[in-house]
C-alpha cells in the first residue's frame, strides 16, 4: 500500500511496517498514451511529472 494512503495510522500506531524482505517484490507499473497524445502539451507535461514522481515510488 502506498506510504501516502496510510500514513496517519502508521504515525499514531494503528498500523505497523513489516520487515523489509530480502528481495522485494515486484511492483511494474505502465504507464500508457493514445497514439498522437504527444501533440497535447497537457498531456506531455502530465507524463513526465508522473514518471518523475515514480522514481520515488
């Protein structure tokens, strides 16, 4: 579960991390666009501030 969705019960108790296992599991994301969708600035500057974001994911 995203960090961001259980923070608060994380901070005050109600949740707790597990052990961090030694080889983690997968979590592949796709990240897809219509055809052409590069011609909409919108949409190319949605893109890159998601695949910035991931990084950190």
């Amino acid at each position: 579960m995203p960090r961001s969705l259980c923070e608060e019960h994380l901070a005050d108790g109600r949740l707790a991390l597990l052990p961090e296992p030694v080889e983690p599991p997968l979590n592949t994301l796709f990240l897809v666009q219509r055809p052409g969708a590069d011609a909409d600035p919108d949409v190319v500057r949605v893109r890159d501030r998601l695949q910035h974001a991931a990084r950190t994911w």
